[in-house]
C-alpha cells in the first residue's frame, strides 16, 4: 500500500510538474499498462484495458469481447464472440453488448510493464505537451505577451515565452530596433502552426494590430469597446496613425486614447522607442476623414472620385511639406488609413474642368453648398448687368471732360500765336 501510495503521489506530481490534467497522465499510463501486459501475457489483436484507482494506486486488468450474432458480424477473432459463447462468460447477454473479463495482476508485472511502458508514457506525455501548449496560444492569437529575447539565429530572433519558444521573423522586426539576448518586451501573437515537434508560435512587433493592442492594454475605453479603433496605418519605427470612434457623444475618443496629460499615449511610446503615433477622430464623410489623416497640414479644398477612390487634395503652398511629410510618409499614412489614393497639389495651381465638375463627388455637404450658392449667383448676375449699363452710360462724360480739359491748351496755343 505505501509503494501505491508514493506511486500516485509521483504521478500528480508529474503532472503538476507539466501542467497536464491528472485524469490526462493516468490515462496515458493506464494505456501504457494495457499495451505492456497485452505484449508479454495476452495475443496480438486483444483488447486488454487497464484502470487505476488515484487514492489507493491498485491496477485493475481486463480482457474485452464484443457479443456477436453469427459468423459474419465477426471482424477480429480476438474480441468477437457468437452468442451462445459469450453468454458462458456472462448471463444476460445480448448482441453488441461487451463483455469485461477480469484478468490477473502478474508478480513480475509492475517491473516489467514499468521498463516497457516507459518509451510509451514519456511520448504520450510529450504529445499531451504539445496539444496543451497549442490550445493555449491558439486562443492568445493576435493577443500580446511577455517575452525575451532567448537567441539570434541570423536575421531570426527566436524568444522565450514562458513554457515554449516563439519566434520573431525578420518581416516581425521594427527596422533598427535592437534584439539582444536578453531583453525583455511585448510581442503580439501573430500566428500558431502546429508541426511533428509541437507548436510553431509565430511573433510580430512590426504589424499594426500591435499597435491596437497596445492601445486596448493601456485604454480601459478600448478594452470595453466603449471607444474603437476604426483604422490603423503603420511605418514600423517611424510613425503610426490610428483613427478613433465612439458611438456615445458624450465621450471624446480622442481624449480617451490620449489620457490626462499624455499618460496613456506614453505608455504605449515606451514601448515603441522613438516611433510616433498620431491619433485622429474617424468620420464617415471621407472628405472630412482625409482632412483629419492629412493633419497637421491645413486642407483647403478635396475633390473626390468615388469610381477609383482617388481624391484631389488641395494645400496651400506653405503647408505642402507637412502634407506630404519626411519621403512622403504623412500621404502615404493618410492614404493607407483612409482607403483613398491621395493626390496633393498647390491651392490655386488647378484649373477644374468640365470632366473635373463630373467627376467631384456628389457628398450631401457639396449638394448643401450649391444650394445655397445658387441663389446668390443669380443675383450676382442680375447686379453685374446694372453696373455695366451705368459703366457703359459713364464713359461719355468722361470723354467730354477730357475734351474741355483739351480746350484750355488750344486756347494757349492760340494765345502764344
């Protein structure tokens, strides 16, 4: 009874130890007990079971056959009985029913299933390992975790994630950020590949969904979907801009994300180094949503073509370097962000044409404006031919004054005469 005793104690420790399931480990070893005894007391193609009590550690053994009604039904000689002989071993019996005999617990059993069993209990461990580890980042996708960086192998980070290892691709990596062995930091969970040696736990520092679950870490707004981050165009190393929502009025989704005196939007820059990120208020009008992604450059006037998604945007001259940005990275950004090809020109440097009217997008603040401009062009032509008459009318007196300021100097000349 001691030695079940310390045998059960060993087998939940063991599975503490792995973090298995205790009913998991018994199972793999009542399975390696079974196959152990079929192998050196039973014949190949039986159905030997074993079970294990987990308070007192007793094995019990037994031999499982399946009632048949003819010869025909019969698929394994080894387990199949007919009926009439199956019900010699237990009364009662129908057809399909099984039927359990109770087999001997051998002396030399427990030495020589423990050597046998061995190979079989450490592999079914491991494949349980796997399966455990698997299931658990499956559900951490596109979810941050701790991590540190374990070694280099090339271009590769491989890092150290608590129970196994991810691995950090070069198209993961922020472009002059530093990876030495060591360091600590947060990656985000971008893929989980399941191959012959266990989970292949794909990391990312470099995507835009990081970025995001930066934000829902350090945002209680965005965690609860209070506030939503609509959209999210990234440089990794350089500049993020991320568009904000919320359906509630009452809150500022801008403000929010910022926090009091920058103290959320920091917390996520102490983890990017010196990229930058700029937060914008979506909107569904996309003249007003391109407007915002251009910032801090000041729009004067956006032209939209919905057909090919491409908008004309007009800046004034002295806001064209912020428009555009460092190597064209603030369109760029704005582009991505937005959905729309951006093209950026000088305010005044444009001339619309018929096919540019056709083309300008008929948003409800557009028809709003020609609304109200029709009327006040009407009168402005009604004024205009007034003026023109009167000008018209005008110019005779002025002719005829010049014509008696030319008098006075005939009269001179003739005086001189």
């Amino acid at each position: 009874m001691p030695e079940s005793v310390s045998y059960v104690a060993a087998v939940k420790q063991l599975a503490l130890e792995k973090g298995l399931n205790e009913a998991t480990v018994f199972e793999i070893i009542e399975s390696a007990i079974a196959a152990a005894y079929r192998k050196d007391y039973g014949r190949p193609g039986q159905h030997i079971a074993a079970k294990i009590d987990p308070k007192s550690g007793a094995i019990k053994i037994w031999r499982v056959h399946k009632a048949v009604k003819n010869e025909e039904e019969i698929e394994n000689p080894a387990v199949d009985l007919l009926l009439p002989d199956a019900k010699k071993l237990k009364r009662g019996v129908k057809a399909g029913d099984e039927i359990e005999v109770p087999l001997p617990f051998k002396e030399d059993f427990g030495r020589i299933a423990a050597q046998t069993a061995k190979q079989v209990i450490i592999q079914r461990i491991r494949e349980a390992e796997r399966e455990i580890l698997y299931n658990e980042f499956k559900e951490k996708e596109h979810q941050i975790v701790n991590a540190a960086v374990q070694q280099n192998e090339g271009r590769t980070v491989i890092v150290s994630l608590g129970k196994t290892s991810g691995v950090l691709l070069p198209s993961g990596q922020v472009p002059g950020e530093p990876y030495s062995v060591g360091r600590r930091m947060r990656v985000i969970v971008q893929e989980v590949e399941e191959t012959i040696r266990g989970p292949r736990i794909i990391v990312s520092r470099s995507s835009a969904d990081f970025i995001e679950q930066l934000f829902a870490l350090e945002v209680p707004e965005i965690a609860s979907g209070t506030v939503k981050i609509k959209n999210a165009a990234r440089e990794p190393g350089a500049r993020t801009k991320i568009a904000v929502w919320a359906d509630d009025d009452n809150i500022d989704p801008v403000g929010s994300a910022v926090g009091q005196r920058g103290s959320r939007v920091q917390a996520v820059l102490s983890e990017l180094g010196e990229e930058k990120v700029d937060i914008i208020l979506y909107d569904d009008d996309p003249k007003t949503y391109i407007a915002s992604a251009l910032s801090p450059a000041k729009v004067t006037k956006i032209t939209l073509r919905k057909g090919d998604k491409r908008a004309k945007v007009e800046i004034p001259e002295d806001q064209l370097s912020l428009a555009i940005g460092r190597h064209g990275q603030n369109v760029r950004l704005a582009s991505r962000l937005t959905g729309w090809e951006l093209d950026i020109v000088e305010s005044g440097t444009v001339k619309e044409t018929p096919e540019a009217q056709e083309e300008e997008a008929p948003t409800p603040q557009k028809e709003a404006e020609e609304t109200k401009s029709k009327p006040k062009t009407s009168k402005k032509k009604d004024t205009t031919k007034s003026p023109a008459r009167t000008n018209k009318a005008a110019a005779k007196p002025k002719v005829k004054k010049a014509a008696t300021k030319k008098s006075p100097a005939q009269k001179g000349k003739k005086t001189g005469a």
